[in-house]
C-alpha cells in the first residue's frame, strides 16, 4: 500500500505506475479512464506515470491505432514521464527471463503436442474438471521428448499454500496455489507470452503500483507467481501495489458496449465533447470527494486517490456527460471556444464575430456541434436556405407582417438589445399581438431555423444591414 509520503510501504520506493493500452483500434473510453486513475496517483504522489504500448499482436497492431492513443492522450492532457515502451522491442529480454527461470529450475521444458493438449482438455471437460495443464511434463526429463522436438517453457507454479492480493481497491483477494497452472511463458516458436511480457515490463520499468481494470485480477495471482520464482534469479523484482478497478457499464447496468454510443476517445471529441469535460466526467466514475462534481486537473491530482474508487461497476450516463459539457462549455474562454467553432463551422467563419458572440452563444450548447450550429446564422448567404420548420412559418401572412416590421426597424436610430426589445414589444402591443408572433417568423427570416439565441441578440450580432436585407428579403415583396 500507499503511505501518505508516495512511498511504496516496506521498501521506500517512489511511486511508478504505468498504462498499458494495446494499439488493436480505438482508445477505449474505460481504458482512458483507467490511465488517467493511473496518471493521477504518480502526480498525486509525486512519482513517475510511465506509459507502455502493447504491441506484440503484429496483425492487429497498427501505426494508426498507435497514433490515436497517443493524441487522445494528449488531448485528454495527459502527459507520461519518459520515453514510451513499446512491447514489441523487447521480446528478446522476455526470453531472456524465461531461461533464466528455466536455468533456476523455476521453469521447465513441456514437450506436449496440441493433440496431447487437445485431448487433455476433452477429458477435463468430459469430466467435468478445470481446465488447466495437468503438469504432465513438470517432473519429467527432458530426454524421454524425441530429439528435437519442439517445446514450450512453463512456469512451476507453487502448488502449496495460497496467494493473497492486499488490492488497494478490491481489498484482499485470495487464490489457492493449486488452481493456478503451469503456464506457459515461452512458445514453441520462441515467443513470449502475454502473462510474462507483461511482469518482466512492468519489474524492468519499476513499477511500484499497478492500477487497471479488475478483468485483470485474475492476472495478476499468476503474474506473481513470475516476480516470486525470479526473486531469487535477479535483482529488482519487487512485487508491487495492486489496484484493481471495476470496469464501466452502460445506464442500463450492462457492460459498455457499442449499442451504448461512442466507445473510442475520439469519437468524444468529434461529438464535440470538451477535453475538461471528459476528464472531470471520467474521474467521476467510480470516484468522488464528498458532493464535489467538477474538479480541476490541479484539484484532481491534489485529491485523488485509489483508495477512494468504489468496488462496483461505474455507469456511464451520456445525458450527465452532455450536461457536465454544456457547464464547461459556458465557463470556457470565448476566444478559444471561437477558434474551435470556426474549424466546424468552415473558412468563412470570422473568429473575431464568434468571439463577440460567444457570451450570447454558448449559453444553449451542451457540445460543440450544437454550439457551432447555433452560430452557423452568423455567416449564411442570402437569399437564406430555410429548413422545414422555418419554411412553414413563412406564410403569406408572416410575410406581410415581416414587411411591416422592416418599416418599424428600418427607423430604429439605437440598435442595441435594449432599444430593438422595446420598439418590437411596442409594435406587438399596437397590433394586438404576443411578442412571440413577431418573433418566430422573425427568427426564420434571420437565421433560416426556428431555433437561436434571443432575437434581439440575433438582430445585433448581424447588424442593421444585414439584419434588414434578411427580412428584406423574406417580406411580401
């Protein structure tokens, strides 16, 4: 465990974590929030949080898939101490420990075919057994195998006693030795595993704390089994902290799927999701500190810890997410906020108009698209394309009435929100009508939708001119 100092208890060591993601596709939105716990606990300590590419699947992995994890790191703003590791580099030290343990006796030859193997499963299951080597080639020499044949290395995993996990998030886990099995470290054709890549990784890296998803638990009772047979090999091999994190489910109590919505990081960023916002949503679930619901980057490193993350599965709420963006939306800079409308909206955006804007804007916007479809009125050529609901509040009647009103602005001295609220409000009362009757048909005529800011920040943000020739340009003429 964790003392208040950072320290890993019993050997002084600062804090090292790492996150590990494998580059087969999307960066997960789970895993980004296990990297940021991760991340969180080093800065929170004062430690390193180191990051390593999982790499070894050569048919799945790709450059592309890499880069994304990387920018949506990035984005995310997290930034890892060092130079990343990428897996896939280091296959010869993978092989390197498991013949260290196979000199060491830790490990032996295991000459089964995959028939052998085959029909060993078979009976198991015909028997209703576990499905695990039987350590056939445990005790055995390794002459009685033909000559040359080939063989795997497997682990001599102890088989009296049991394994226990102090989890910094589960509590303490149990597992009898006798129902880990003697797997396999090294394969036939010389390649490591995935169970001793990832020990021999994160001893070499010197991680002291290993924070990730909970279907990893059952891992680490046999990875532990690597860092106990090597202690006595090798120098370093220091069993760390382990924190297991339960995984994110749906609103519906369900494991987080695709029929939830996005899965990848970036697809949270093109639904125009802020980078605070994700972060402070995914340091929300499953962790909190008292009523709190936003937190800074700065307040989150200075508050978290692994010891506050609930046992149970977190569920993600898309509405929350949306409601928690539209609050950072609002309290966002204008400038910045302008900038990345303008890349939605295209190169005949003006910043300096959006900028202006902003205050009136963002208001009504729970994710960037909606915000830069909001503003898209500012820069619409005339004569304005209308969408369904607007083109049907332009009757004849509305016409006419628009008309008129173009007569009543066009004698309008004091363009502000101020003097065009109280002359339409006037003429509204002088007709006989509510305000609203004058505004919708208004609201088509200057933004080609039924839905925008207020109408009088419309008529200001355009100008008189535009303002005019836009309902110009929808009157009874």
């Amino acid at each position: 465990m964790a003392s208040a100092t950072g320290l890993n208890v019993g050997n002084d060591r600062p804090v090292v974590t790492r996150f590990a993601p494998s580059p087969t596709g999307f960066l997960h939105i789970g895993n980004a929030r296990t990297g940021l716990f991760s991340w969180l606990y080093a800065r929170h300590f004062g430690g390193k949080a180191l990051l390593r590419i999982e790499d070894t699947d050569k048919k799945r992995s790709t450059q592309e898939a890499i880069d994304v994890i990387f920018d949506g790191l990035g984005w995310l703003g997290l930034e890892f101490d060092d130079e990343p590791v990428f897996q896939s580099t280091r296959a010869d030290r993978h092989a390197e420990v498991a013949e260290k343990l196979l000199a060491a006796g830790r490990a032996y030859k295991c000459f089964a075919t995959p028939e052998e193997l085959a029909e060993m499963r078979e009976q198991q299951r015909a028997n209703k057994q576990p499905m695990r080597y039987d350590g056939r080639w445990r005790d055995r020499d390794p002459s009685e195998a033909p000559e040359g044949a080939p063989y795997t290395i497997r682990i001599k995993s102890e088989t009296e006693g049991e394994t226990a996990i102090d989890d910094a998030v589960q509590g303490r886990v149990t597992v009898k030795n006798n129902e880990i099995d003697d797997f396999i470290l090294l394969r036939a054709d010389g390649t490591p595993t995935y169970m001793l890549a990832v020990v021999v990784d994160d001893m070499d890296m010197g991680c002291t704390h290993i924070i990730r998803g909970d279907d990893h638990l059952n891992n680490a009772f046999r990875q532990i089994q690597v860092i106990r047979a090597m202690q006595g090999v090798e120098q370093g091999w220091e069993e760390p902290t382990y924190a297991h994190v339960p995984l994110i489910h749906g609103n519906d109590g369900a494991k987080l799927s695709k029929r939830h919505g996005a899965l990848g990081v970036r697809d949270y960023r093109d639904m125009g999701i802020l980078p605070e916002a994700l972060f402070n949503y995914l340091l929300r679930l499953g962790w909190g500190h008292g009523d709190q619901e936003e937190f800074s980057m700065e307040e989150a490193i200075s508050l978290f810890d692994v010891s506050a993350v609930n046992k149970g599965p977190s569920r993600f709420d898309m509405k929350k997410l949306l409601n928690m963006n539209g609050n950072y939306i609002r309290k966002a800079d204008d400038a910045r906020l302008a900038t990345m409308a303008a890349k939605l909206i295209g190169d005949h955006a003006d910043e300096a108009l959006l900028t202006e804007a902003m205050p009136v804007l963002k208001t009504r916007a729970r994710d960037m698209n909606e915000l830069a479809a909001g503003a898209a009125f500012l820069f619409k050529q005339r004569p304005l394309e209308m969408d369904e609901k607007a083109a049907g509040l332009l009757t004849d009647e509305s016409r006419s009435l628009l008309s008129s009103i173009s007569g009543r602005l066009q004698a309008e001295t004091d363009w502000t929100i101020e003097a065009l609220e109280a002359n339409l409000k006037a003429y509204a009362e002088e007709l006989g009508l509510g305000l609203g009757k004058l505004a919708q048909p208004l609201r088509a005529a200057l933004t080609g939708t039924t839905t925008s800011p207020g109408i009088f920040d419309v008529l200001v943000l355009l100008g008189r001119e535009e303002s005019l020739a836009r309902i110009d340009a929808q009157g009874a003429a």
